[in-house]
C-alpha cells in the first residue's frame, strides 16, 4: 500500500494557503495570510543583494554564520538584558517554521506530553503529534484571551516534557502579561520541564508594552528555548531566516534535528539579518509605530463596516466578531463566512477556528493589517458596500 503518513495525511493544506489561493483566485483583497505589502527593510535587502553577489554561496556552517550568531546574542542582551554565549546557545534556521520542528522533535519522545494554548499557530501540533507527543491544550478565553490559573495547573503532569508559549500570540493579538508568564513558569518549574517560546512578534507590540521573554524570568533561562524570525522583524516573510537561542544542553539536541531538516539556511541571507539585528533602536521603534498605526486603521474601518473588533495588543492581526454581522447566514460558520467575504465581498480573512485542534469558536476571523493604507481603506469600502453601510 503506497499512502502517506497517518498523521500528516490527515490534515488538509494550511488555511493561509488554501485562503491565499481562493483571494488570487477572486482577486480579492488579501488580508488573511500574515504578510506585509511593502519590499521590506531597504537596507537590508541591499546587504542580501551584495552578500549574493560578491560573497559565498555554498553551504555555510550548519549552526549558522558566526556573525550572524553574534548578532542574535547582541540583540538579545540590547533588547533583554540575556547574556547569551554565540558559539554554544545560537543556532541558525530556517525560518521559526524550522526552528519550531526541530526543537519539537530534536526534544520530544514518544509518550511525552506536550502543553498547548488555544487558539494555536497551525505547524504545532502535527510535528508534536508525528514526534510521538501528546498534546494537552489549555484554552484561552476570548476576548481578552485569559489563562485560567486552575485550567494551566490541570495540563501539566509528571509526563509533561515541555509547554509551547506563542507570545505575542498570533491568531489572538495578545502580549502575555509578566503575571500570566509567572504562572507559566511556576508550573515549567515545578514540573521540571522545558519551554519552547516562538517570539517572532517580538518587535510587533504596541501601545507602549514591552515584550518579555519567558526566559528572562527567574528559573527559566536554563528551561527555555527561544524562537525568533527576521521574516517579522524585517518585514521580509519569504526570507526564512530564524533563530533558536538555549542553553547549550538543550541546544545540542535541537542541532540533532536541525542537522538532518535542512542542514543550513542561504548565507547570504543571513549576513543581511546579521546587519539587520543590529540596526539602531529607532528602527525597531519605527517599526511597531507603523503597524500600530495600521492596526487603528483597519480596527476603525471594521468597526464602521459593522464588525466589532477584539483588543489587538501586537502582531499583524486584529480579530473581529461576525456574532452581529449583516447578511450572516443562519448556521455559517466562520470559515464558510471567511470564503464567502473572500468570493462576494472581495476581502479575505482568516477562519479562527482554523487555530484550534477541539472545541473551536465559530464567530471570529483575522484580518492582517501590514498593507499599504490605501489597500487597508480599499477593504474597508468594500465590506461597508458587502453589509451595505
Ligand atoms: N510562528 C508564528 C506564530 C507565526 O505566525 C509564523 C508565521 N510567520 C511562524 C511561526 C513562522 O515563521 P517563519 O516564516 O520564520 O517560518
Ligand atoms: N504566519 C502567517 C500567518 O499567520 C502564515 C505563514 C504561512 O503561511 N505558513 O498568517
């Protein structure tokens, strides 16, 4: 019998995929798949270019380029006040895609238990549940997205191995407060176990918070694995350049993985995320300034278009309620909406539930705001004509 693994198999094309495709197909405004419309950080761009060019274009080294390395642990000690040793806590990936399965299966045996929060980025649980893990979700409660305390005790247990923590959390917009991590690590503590953090939002909060890696807190350095992306941080998504900072014991085993994945990432690549990262604070600043400001755009736009929005304290999404919505069929649920807005309204979206493994909610979509202004005011107009407002 010549068929594919059980659990891969089971599961169809990634709904960023799949909504990519029908809004090309429509020609529809696409706010769904995370991604900004602009060429990315120029400078950046120019470093890859020269780097292509004039420098090596064979494999680099498989932990990835020294400077590129050098360059995560600055940032991080900028940004963090972490001290992080280059040669033996970096290690170059690609993309937080491929830092994400390396660390689940280069950590994960069969049997182990692995915590999850609800609503969830989609490549978590397939590579946890093909690693032999088994998922324990803790569901977060919409709309302020909060942990219940009694609910995040319950999932752990003797068999857990690590915990998965998404801060800032995409689909939901949420930055975990230093209270909800306290909690968080109280429990990774005192079940001697891991966690694997993916921070590419890190950059993206807004309203004057501050991102906190879970490894700053006490206790955690030594448990943590930490996930960044220069895909969100240069606005560059088809780069894939991550990155994975931890300590060296826990590192070893995810390099196990890495080296077999995919080995290296385009050098020339990561010599201009290495010029990137050390770009003056004001880049950084700027950057979330701009997507602040998209994000009271289009939250505006679909508050006047009829759809209530939910609090969006980071990342490049706002999530909207179609409870109330005009034209809302009886019995649509959020990805028959989110396809028919694409088709007849000429806007796509994001099915939340989309996020969820059980017990999905059916009456809230994503809409990514990292487009131009005219593009974000353009699906306004035309949601407002679909609701006739
Ligand atoms: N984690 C989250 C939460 C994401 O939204 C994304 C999407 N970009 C990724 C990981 C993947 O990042 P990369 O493109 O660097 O693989
Ligand atoms: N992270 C992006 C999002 O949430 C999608 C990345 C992908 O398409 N795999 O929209």
């Amino acid at each position: 019998m010549r068929s594919g693994n059980a659990i891969l198999s089971g599961y169809g094309t990634t709904i960023f995929e799949a909504m990519s495709r029908l809004a090309g197909a429509h020609n529809a405004i696409n706010l769904g798949q995370g991604f900004p419309d602009d060429r990315g950080a120029e400078d950046v761009l120019q470093v890859a270019a020269r780097a292509l060019l004039e420098g090596n274009n064979q494999y680099p080294p498989m932990m990835g380029l020294p400077a590129l390395r050098q360059a995560v642990a600055a940032h991080a000690a900028r940004f963090y006040g972490l001290e992080v040793d280059w040669e033996r806590e970096v290690m170059v990936t690609s993309g937080a895609t491929e830092a994400l399965a390396a660390c689940l299966f280069g950590l994960i045996e069969p049997g182990d238990e692995v915590v999850l929060f609800q609503p969830l980025y989609d490549s978590y649980v397939p590579i946890i549940r093909r690693a032999g893990g088994i998922p324990r979700f803790v569901r977060l409660q919409p709309p302020g997205w909060t942990v219940d305390p009694d609910e995040l005790a319950a999932a752990f247990s003797p068999r857990t191995k690590l915990v998965v923590l998404n801060n800032p959390l995409n689909p939901a917009a949420k930055v975990w407060s230093v209270e909800e991590l306290r909690l968080l690590a109280d429990q990774v503590i005192a079940h001697d176990c891991l966690a694997v953090c993916d921070e590419v939002y890190e950059h993206l909060v807004f309203d004057g918070r501050r991102h906190v890696p879970l490894m700053t807190l006490p206790g955690m350095r030594e448990r943590t694995l930490r996930i960044g992306s220069a895909g969100k941080t240069f606005s560059l998504t088809g780069w894939k350049v991550g990155y994975v900072t931890a300590a060296p014991d826990l590192l070893q085993p995810v390099a196990k993985a890495h080296q077999y994945l995919t080995f290296s990432t385009p050098p020339n690549l990561q010599a201009a995320v290495a010029y990137g990262l050390a770009k003056d604070d004001a880049y950084f600043g700027l950057l979330a300034a701009a997507l602040e400001a998209k994000r009271d755009r289009l939250a505006a736009g679909l508050v006047s278009a009829g759809l209530p929005v939910l609090p969006s304290e980071g990342t490049y999404f706002v999530v909207a309620d179609i409870t109330g919505a005009r034209g809302l069929r009886p019995g649509e649920d959020d990805a028959d909406f989110c396809r028919r807005l694409t088709t007849d309204a000429g806007v796509a979206a994001i099915p939340v539930s989309a996020f969820y493994e059980e017990g999905a909610p059916t009456h809230l979509i994503r809409f990514c705001f990292s487009k131009q202004d005219a593009i974000l005011d353009s699906a306004v107009m035309r949601l407002k004509e679909f609701f006739g407002r």
